[in-house]
C-alpha cells in the first residue's frame, strides 16, 4: 500500500486579460497584479498524511508557441526591473533563454524552458493555467480555484506569477500537452532539481532556511479551528473538501510568486524545485517531487521529496507541477 503524505496547492493568472470566474476580494487584488504568460508547461496530491502543521498544500498570451536557439549550458536569468516587479508582456515575449550556441549540433527549447544538457528542457518556474476559449482566445483562470468539468486549459509559466494549485496529476499532464510539452519523467525532475553538481539541494548539499519557499504557515489550521495532527483528527483532513478551499493558497505566509525565492536555484536556472507547490511528475502510479511551502523533509529531503501515496487522480492546495519537453533541432 502507498503511504499517504502531505499537500500543496497554488494558481496563476495572466496580463490584462478577464478572470475565468468571479475571484473574492482576497483573490482579485492578487490575480490583478500578475502579468503575462511565458511557456508551456505539474501535477497532484490528496489528503496526505500531514507534516507538522498542516497537510501539504498542492506569460505571455500565447508567448511559449516558439522557439529559441540555445546553448546546451545557457540558463534563464530572473526576468524582472529594478524594483523586483515582473517584466511586462511585451518584455516577456521575447528570446531570453540564451544565446545562439556557436556548435554546429545547435539545438531548441520552447521559449519560457531552460536545457538540461543536450536532451531535453523543462520549465523554468511552477506553472500557471491560461483557459482555452471556444472562439480560439484565452484569459487567465485563478490559480486559488480547480479545475472544472469541460474547462480546456493550458500551461505557462514565466516569472511573477502566482502558480497553479488545486490540480491533478491527469490535469497537469493534459495542460503542458495543450502548450506542446509534457510533464517530466521522474529522472529528468531529479536531475534538473539537484543540477549538475548534483546537491540534494538545488543551492547546495545542506538545507539552507529561507533559501526556498519552505517556512510557511498551515492555512488548514488557521481555516480550520481545532484541526490537529493527532490520529483521532485524521479524518478532519479533506472532509468537507477543505483541501480544496480556495482561501488556503491565498493566505499570506504560504504561496509565493514563482522567482520570488530567487535563491532557491543551481546552475541550470531552475527555480522553486523545492518548497512552494509539489510537482507532479509523469508517473502514472502517481508521484509529485519536492514538498511544499510547509514541508520539505517528510517524504525525503530536498530533491528527494517524493510522494507517492495519491493517484494521478488527487487534488488538493499543494499540489502544482511544472513541464519538459524534448530539445528540438528546428
């Protein structure tokens, strides 16, 4: 049997354009503040067995439909001003993620991905959903909500943005297949999360505080009065569907902007790997990596972290993911 563990959730939105449902107030002046969409691009959990505290949680406008010419060792550098705020759309949608390499056995990553050696690309933040709308444009869809039956969505991911929560690992899979990726193999999310010193960390070989989104506060608990770790309240935990209240990504001291810890990366430029959201990952037994903002030692340390007790099915406020791709010569 598959031992239950923590959850992680999060949520995106994009530029300018309309929400997808009506967000409260808590939700609204954080969804307006975040810009475009960059790339394409996770995946889930359930009511896991719960670290101290509280279960774990869980661009452009169609910017990441090209392509840049890379170098197998070039890296995305944060893309924000002076002030720390992300770069407009405009500024977005543009060739960041390397220069040309000089060796003739050039290859490709989507825009908004970064290489990890020769083979293949993942993304370089948590991703965020834009909605595919039947007259072929899209707006943003609050990453505080799941997804709904018959909504069609896509990844991005870019700096600035509030990450998808709530989501499922099916979800997750399909959303990166929308924006020409997929999610990544197990392997390739360990390898791309320790980079290529190989650190159980992607900073470095010990854990660090605050380098990483991983010092949080249970917005369970703080939603749900009286909800303890004790075993009489494990049946507390998703009932109700209180996993996936929408209030719990929102709370300040839990989810954070992607590139907002910009400590927590390595050489390849990969950005919150650990902590923040889980990462589902292409495991059709169900896996996500990494932990979340309030645990990141339970399942494993660091690059480690590994969950294995939901199916591709499960869903709640932790769970989030990001995407890979294969390089391209094109």
């Amino acid at each position: 049997m598959r031992v239950l563990r923590n959850t992680a959730v999060a949520i995106a939105a994009v530029a300018t354009v309309a929400l997808v449902m009506p967000a409260p107030s808590w939700a609204t002046k954080i969804l307006s503040s975040q810009v475009g969409d960059l790339g394409k691009a996770k995946r889930p959990l359930s009511r896991a067995i719960r670290t101290k505290g509280a279960t774990q949680k869980a661009s452009p406008l169609r910017l990441d439909r090209g392509r840049t010419g890379i170098d197998a060792t070039s890296a995305l550098i944060g893309l924000t001003n002076e002030t720390g705020n992300p770069l407009p759309t405009s500024a977005l949608n543009t060739d960041f993620l390397g220069s040309a390499s000089t060796s003739p056995e050039k290859r490709f990553c989507p825009t908004s991905m970064v290489p990890i050696g020769q083979s293949y690309c993942i993304d370089a933040y948590e991703a965020a959903l834009l909605q595919m709308l039947p007259d072929g444009s899209e707006q943003s869809w609050s990453p505080y909500h799941q997804l709904r039956e018959g909504i069609k969505v896509r990844a991005i991911t870019g700096p600035g943005l509030v990450p998808q929560g709530y989501i499922s690992g099916k979800e997750a899979a399909a959303s990166c297949k929308q924006s020409g990726k997929r999610l990544c193999k197990p392997e390739e999310w360990q390898k791309a999360c320790m980079g290529p010193k190989r650190t159980l960390f992607p900073y470095g070989a010990e854990r660090q505080a605050n380098k990483c989104n991983d010092h949080g506060r249970s917005s369970m608990q703080f939603y749900n009065q009286g909800l303890t770790d004790r075993p009489e309240d494990s049946w507390k935990w998703g009932a109700n569907g209180n996993m996936l209240d929408p209030r719990l990504n929102a709370l300040e001291g839990t989810l954070a902007k992607t590139g907002e810890h910009p400590e927590c990366t390595n050489e390849y430029g990969v950005f919150d790997m650990v902590g923040n959201l889980h990462e589902w990952v292409d495991d059709p037994w169900g896996t996500f990596n990494g932990g979340y903002y309030l645990d990141t030692h339970l399942n494993g340390d660091g690059c480690a972290y590994r969950t294995t007790a939901h199916d591709m099915s499960h869903k709640d406020y932790s769970t989030g993911f990001r995407c890979c791709a294969d390089m391209s010569d094109e």
